[in-house]
C-alpha cells in the first residue's frame, strides 16, 4: 500500500526534527514511518527515542554499515543466522528463523558479556533491515520481518525461568527500543505443553505492542506454518525424520557453548569500587590522549544502565546532546556473571564520561567495580 499523503507530511515533519542526527542510510521514509506507526504518531515520544536510535548508530559499533561487514564473531558460531528471504506467501515480509528452544541461552551467558552478545545480535538485526529495506526499495511499499521462534527443546527449568526474567527480557526490550515495527509478527512453532506457564511468565515483561504480534501454532504447526510463508524459506531440519520434504533452507544448527569455556575469571586487584546510589545516576571521567586505546572492565552487583561519552570541547552540552562513543544501554542485568570487557581501539583524543544509572532502584545501591585504562580523573 502506497504511504498517504498524511503519513507522507508527518514523515517529512519527523525527519525535519532529527536532521542533525539522520545518516543518508538511514533516512528512508518508511525507516520513519516505522517510528510513527510503533509510538501511535505521538512526537513527544518519538522525537528522543528516535534521536536515541540514531546517536547509537553513529557509535563506534557504526551501525549503518555493520551489515556490510562478515558475520564472524565467536558468538555467531553458536547462535546461527535465521534471515532465508521473503515469505513468497505473505506480500512483503521477510522470514527469519530463531531456533529459541535449541539456542544455548545459557552458556552464551556464561562464557561472554551482555555488551558483547548484543553487539553480535546487532549485526543480525541490521542484516534484517538491510533485508527489509531492500524489499522496499524494490516494490516501493513497507515490509517486514516475520519472525519464526521453533522451540524444540525447550525445557522448563530454573535456567529458563531466570533467562525470561533477566537477560533475554534486556535483549527483547532492546529490540524493540531500536528496531521499532520491524517486525510484523511473532510465529512460535513445535510449542511445548507448558507454554502456557513460559507465556504466563513471559508476557508481562514484553513491550506492550510485542506482546499483540505473538501467534502460537498448535500440534499441527507444520500444515499451519505453510500459511505464512512457502517451504523454500523454511528450515529443512522442520522436515520429519527420513523425509525431504517440503522443507528445504539450508540453515545450519544451533551449536551449545561448551562448559569448558565459561567464565570462570575474576576482575583484576587493581578494580576500584564506584557507588551509585538507588535512585540515582553517576559518572567519572577519563583523560585519553593522541593514540592512546580506551579499555575497560566493569563488573556490577545489580542491573544499571550504562553508556559512555566524549565530552564536547567547547561547551557543557546536556548528556543527551553529547557525542556517544559507546552505544547506551538502558538495562544491563546484574549481577554480571562475565564483566563487560571491551576497547575503543582508536578513539579521538579528550575527555570520555563512563555513565551509569541506578534510577530504576528503589533500594539497592549498585556496587561498580571497574578496571580503566587510562585511570579515571580524580573528582
């Protein structure tokens, strides 16, 4: 369906207001219309969101030309690429297949940090954009991803219900907060007979426009899959034993972390402690000069939100008008099992701020122990 004329006024109004930001990339009409529809048109909300998204696109992850680069971290060894192509039933949307049940949630989170693992996420999110945009440069309509979740194997442990609650609930609000109506809809697959408690524990901590696009397919979800999208794009490992068909991707398996390489360290004697008090958000600053790499180690005893900037030279600018070095998370959880470990191995030379929040403490007050090179500044 063509864009109306009153979508195309308040697409132009919406590019207007985060000009400063939008990259030649990016700025598509249905990349902003995607914005409007996911906030109900509502400015107030949409206007520093989207200017959230776009100054986390120009950090040094650089996101506009991540889906250019080879999918070649260790993680993607492990979590294996879903995106097959379009759905060649729906008009318009693009099939990507998560193997939810068989992925190793888990060890991922026992061998590397969140930071780490929604940098590898990224890359595949971005390469379902690409996809996405793509379409629509060819058929000049909005599209979008259908996103498969097969949950075979899935088994109703503690170590579910603690992912749920924790770092997937992180990394499926961090989707949603970045990847507005990207996806058209949700089809879980090969369903367990105790959905209905993962689902009852699942929904409330879902986006609230998330939680409508779930559809989940009964025992006969293999005729029912069919209504979706054409056999070509879905996994031949769907097929029954012995069978070749009428499943026939050729996606390759999930692969479990071995146990031998979780995380067993521990952060250096050298760490310094930072209190950030509930309620509240903190900052320190650091001094990186001419050539000098920037490297930390943070390690938390309970979820925050974190970014870091570089301080503008010739201004106290608001920390939201600030250059983002690093992208912003709005929740980490905590207690970290692996410390965020990472560099930014040229940056440009002067003052970075490692922010962290607590706000959305009403009591506890977060402990950061943390490992900077170059040294933080002295209050």
């Amino acid at each position: 369906m063509p864009i109306s004329e009153e979508d195309r006024r308040q697409i132009e109004k919406l590019r207007e207001l985060v000009k400063d930001e939008l990259t030649p990339y990016y700025d598509t009409d249905y990349n902003m219309l995607r914005w409007l529809q996911g906030h109900d048109y509502n400015f107030d909300i949409i206007v520093p969101k989207l200017r959230n998204h776009l100054l986390f696109r120009k950090c040094h992850w650089d996101l506009d030309t991540m889906a250019d680069r080879p999918r070649n971290h260790p993680i993607h060894s492990h979590w294996k690429s879903g995106l097959t192509g379009p759905s060649g039933v729906r008009d318009n949307v693009i099939v990507n297949i998560e193997q939810t049940g068989g992925n190793d949630y888990w060890g991922m989170l026992q061998t590397y940090s969140i930071s780490e693992i929604l940098e590898a996420r990224v890359h595949d999110l971005e390469s379902m954009l690409r996809a996405v945009m793509e379409l629509e440069k060819q058929t000049d309509e909005q599209c979008s991803v259908m996103y498969f979740m097969d949950l075979t194997g899935l088994r109703f442990d503690r170590k579910v219900t603690t992912l749920i609650s924790g770092a997937l609930a992180s990394i499926s609000a961090f989707m949603a907060e970045h990847y507005v109506e990207m996806v058209h809809t949700f089809v879980l697959v090969n369903v367990p007979a105790f959905i209905q408690a993962i689902w009852t524990m699942a929904r409330p901590l879902l986006p609230a426009k998330t939680k409508n696009k779930v559809n989940i397919l009964g025992g006969n979800w293999r005729e029912e899959v069919l209504k979706y999208a054409a056999p070509e794009v879905l996994p031949a490992f769907w097929n029954f034993d012995g069978e070749a068909e009428p499943f026939s991707a050729d996606l390759e398996r999930a692969v479990p972390f071995p146990e031998s390489k979780y995380y067993r360290g521990k952060i250096g004697d050298d760490a310094e402690l930072f209190i950030v008090p509930a309620g509240k958000a903190a900052s320190f600053d650091v001094f990186v000069e001419e050539g000098q790499p920037l490297e930390w180690t943070i390690d938390a005893d309970g979820n925050f939100a974190f970014c870091i900037y570089r301080l503008a030279e010739d201004a106290e600018l608001p920390l939201d008008q600030l250059e983002r070095a690093y992208p912003k998370f709005s929740k980490i959880p905590g207690p970290t099992t692996v410390p965020l470990v990472d560099s930014i191995k040229k940056p440009k030379p002067g003052i970075y701020r490692f922010w962290f929040s607590n706000e959305h403490a009403w009591l506890h007050t977060l402990k950061i122990r943390h490992s900077i090179r170059p040294p933080r500044l002295a209050d």
